[in-house]
C-alpha cells in the first residue's frame, strides 16, 4: 500500500503495471501476478483504492486511484507507530517507577 500511496499521489489516477509492484517489492516478497491481482481486490474492498484492470498495447496494467483511506494510510501509519513508541516508554517508566516505589518501601519496612 506504501508504494501505491507514494506513485499515485502526484496524479490523481496513474496506469501501474503488476510487473512495476513485483519490482518494488522484489526486495521483501515474492508475487506472482495472480498474488497481485488478489491484493489489489483486497485494497479495493477494504476501501483504500479504486482500480481497473486495462490493457495498454497489449500490456497488462492497473489503472488506480485513491481513494480517502488510502490517500490518508502512511500518515495513519506514522501516527501509530508513534503511540506505539509512546505506549512503550510509558510502560518502561511505569515499571521504572515500581521498582524505586518498591525498593523505597522495602527500606522503609524492611527486618533487620
């Protein structure tokens, strides 16, 4: 979704070819054509784009376009992974806390 957001936001609708997505995403998977075109249903059922399959002579492509989910995904992206590292250092000084609360108060009452 990353790569699609960051291709069709300078146009409003771009012809993407499934062969451009298997290049970009080489790096991390494998997909064959059938994978992408599964991919692509299931963005545009979960409502992050709307696409066409066309044919550009003779060539297979994907006409695309956002829609408001997926124009909004790598700032949504951002956001949570900023919670998540704010929910992480909230637990990492919460328990940083209980430790000093509990060793104070193993002083405090603690047997001689």
């Amino acid at each position: 979704m990353s790569y699609l957001c960051s291709k069709c936001q300078k146009k409003k609708t771009y012809l993407i070819p499934p062969q451009e997505i298997t290049m970009a995403l080489s790096k991390k998977f494998i997909l064959s054509t059938a994978e992408i075109d599964e991919i692509m249903v299931q963005l545009s059922n979960e409502n992050y784009i709307d696409f066409v399959v066309t044919e550009r002579s003779g060539e297979y492509m994907y006409c695309v376009t956002l829609k408001k989910c997926g124009i909004s995904y790598n700032s949504d992206q951002k956001r949570e992974k900023k919670q998540l590292g704010i929910l992480i250092l909230r637990s990492i000084f919460l328990a940083t806390i209980s430790f000093v609360f509990g060793i104070i108060l193993k002083a405090i009452f603690g047997t001689q």
